[in-house]
C-alpha cells in the first residue's frame, strides 16, 4: 500500500546506516527504525487488523513513535495519533469517535535534548505566528534568522514555510511548499483580487495532496471546510508581490468595533513593542453601542512596570483611534494550549 511509509523504506535502501534518530547518546539507524516497524506491522496484522482500520497511538518524543508511526502506515492502517497530556476520559472520548481497533500507549521517557551541542544556525518557528517584535529580538541576541512555517492537522501538517535561500521577510510565513496551491478568498469562496499593494485581505485556501480527505464522521463540516478539492483554513492572511503570505488574524477573532474591522494579531504586534510588555492577547467584549470593544491581557517583562492606563495612553499614540484597546489587563500567564497558542476562548 502506497504511503507515507514508502519514505522510510526509500530512506533505509539509499542510507541504510545514516542515523535517523537520536536520544541522547542513543541513535537508531534508517534501517533499524525500518525493521522494527515492520514488527509493528507484522504485529498488528497478526492481531486483525485490516487496511483502513484506525489505530491509535499515545507516545513522548522518543525512538518508539516513529517506529509505531510507520508500523502502523505499513500494514495499511490509518495512524490516529494522541496528545500524551490527554486524560483517560479525553482518551477514551477520542478512541471512540475515532473508532479504533488498536491503541499503542508509551508513558514516561524523555525528550531529544536541547542544545546540547553544537551552534544554533536557523530558528524554525511553527504553530502560532510569532510577533514581527520578537523575531527581532532572537536575531539581536542570538544572531540567527527565524523561519516561520504554516500549517493545520487538515493539512498535514506544512503549507507553507519560509525559503532560507531569499532575502529573510519577518513575519512572513513564507511560500507555499512543492505539490502545494495556496490563494486567498472571500466568504463565498471567490478568489480575492490582487490590487498589486499586497494589502489585499482574504481567507487561506489550500488544495494539494496534503489536504485530508474530510472530518471522519461529519460530511457536514467537511462540505463547508472543503469544495473542489480547496480547504478553508479560517486564517486571514495577505501575500505580497513575491507571494510570500503574512498572516493577519483567525477570521473567528475579528474585531467589529462601531463597523470598522480590528485584526487582534495587528493590535498585539503593536504592544509587544511597548518596552515593558513581554506578550499580548486582544479579544473582542461585548458593547451596548460599539457592539464590540477591544481588550488587551498583557504580560510585563520581569522587573518591568507599566499601569493599564499608561497603556492605554500609549496605544493611543500609536494606532487608528478605532483600534487602540480601551481596556487593559496586566495578567501574570495567559490561557495557552499543549502546543503553545493562546486559548483566547478563555478570555473575557
């Protein structure tokens, strides 16, 4: 069966003695991550399991997911992977809508070390955006360039990522991958037009063989995420002249403040060059007359000391008098997810 495990076993042919991973003082060679795969498969088959079937994996950043991984790939099943901080309950919700035949759970180990040794050359950042303000910072104080890719679980996840051979572009996400077509549309799925200033705002569509073939169990949700092969990521972004993208905001968080459109990113990009504001988040609240009113949680540098409104007054200095946030809030952490992006869901 022709998947993503073919790419291992291309890799453990050509290079059967290059290390494919490391832990530690411990590596583990193409064609040792290869063969103990295919026990994987060979293991799951014996057991029933068919083509298709689901099968479920819990495991740390050590040697053995990518072992289960492409085992499981190999005897033709669909790998439904599990974040390691679910608890029994969430596992158990997700086992079942899944509708998994097998599970593979690994607890304890520990992660690939961290600069342990040798230079730090490029930063690849992923996930959620990183602020224009903060990839400055890392390039002053630790000399290397960032790389910012995008991506979503629906579409396996890169999209796009920056090109290290042409000229760095903060806060950029970059161009799309090979095998993969991006645009931007409008909410009834017509392509934005290009007006040539790169200011131009619409919705990512990506179409390529990364795209997932729909939500398992929910053709409704599927019909509306994807149409003629084209997927709605519910990101805003822009492209510039060399069509590398800048996302803006998740269409879900726009701000309507008094019929204007406020893109938070576009707000916190601006705090964060305060110089006592370490991060920021901006959400929308409700407002009898504004129907929405902009608020900011913000987290102080350590040592630093600004008042909610000190900052208030600043930001009206530096944005449109329809953007600036009218309240503020000093917090000590924000909401965030296993992954790092704030959950602004949880903020009010």
């Amino acid at each position: 069966m022709l998947n993503l495990s073919v790419l291992l076993e291309d890799s453990a042919r050509t290079h059967p003695d290059r290390d494919a991973v490391v832990l530690g003082s411990s590596r583990l060679t193409y064609a040792q991550i290869d063969a103990a795969a295919n026990q994987v498969a060979n293991l799951l088959v014996d057991r029933g399991i068919w083509p298709g079937d689901k099968v479920a994996l819990s495991c740390p950043n050590v040697p053995w997911f990518p072992i289960v991984y492409y085992g499981i790939l190999k005897a033709g099943a669909v790998v439904v992977p599990l974040n390691v901080l679910l608890k029994g309950r969430e596992v158990a919700y997700h086992l079942a809508d899944s509708e998994a035949k097998a599970y593979f759970c690994f607890e304890g180990g520990e992660g690939l070390p961290m600069g342990a040794e040798g230079n730090l050359r490029v930063g690849v950042s992923g996930g959620a955006a990183l602020p224009a303000e903060l990839i400055k910072r890392v390039r002053e104080r630790l000399g290397v360039q960032v790389l910012e890719g995008y991506g979503l679980s629906e579409t396996s996840p890169v999209v796009t990522f920056g090109d290290p051979a042409r000229e760095p572009r903060p806060g950029s996400i970059g161009v799309p991958i090979w095998g993969v077509e991006v645009k931007l549309v409008n909410s009834d799925w017509s392509e934005v037009e290009d007006d040539g200033t790169g200011s131009a705002i619409g919705e990512i569509a990506v179409k390529g063989h990364n795209v997932m073939k729909g939500y398992h169990g929910r053709p409704e949700a599927t019909a509306e995420a994807i149409r003629g092969g084209w997927f709605r990521t519910g990101d805003l972004a822009r492209r510039d002249k060399d069509g590398f993208y800048y996302i803006v905001d998740r269409a879900k968080d726009l701000i309507i403040r008094g019929g204007f459109n406020v893109y938070p990113r576009e707000i916190e990009e601006v705090l964060v060059t305060h110089p006592a504001v370490s991060l920021a988040a901006v959400v929308g609240v409700p407002h009898e007359s504004h129907g929405e009113e902009i608020k900011a949680f913000v987290i102080l540098d350590r040592g630093a000391e600004a008042r909610p409104d000190e900052l208030i007054a600043w930001g009206r200095e530096q944005m449109a008098a329809y953007k600036y946030p009218r309240i503020v809030e000093i917090v000590q952490s924000l909401p965030m997810t296993s992954t790092g992006k704030i959950l602004k869901r949880e903020l009010t």
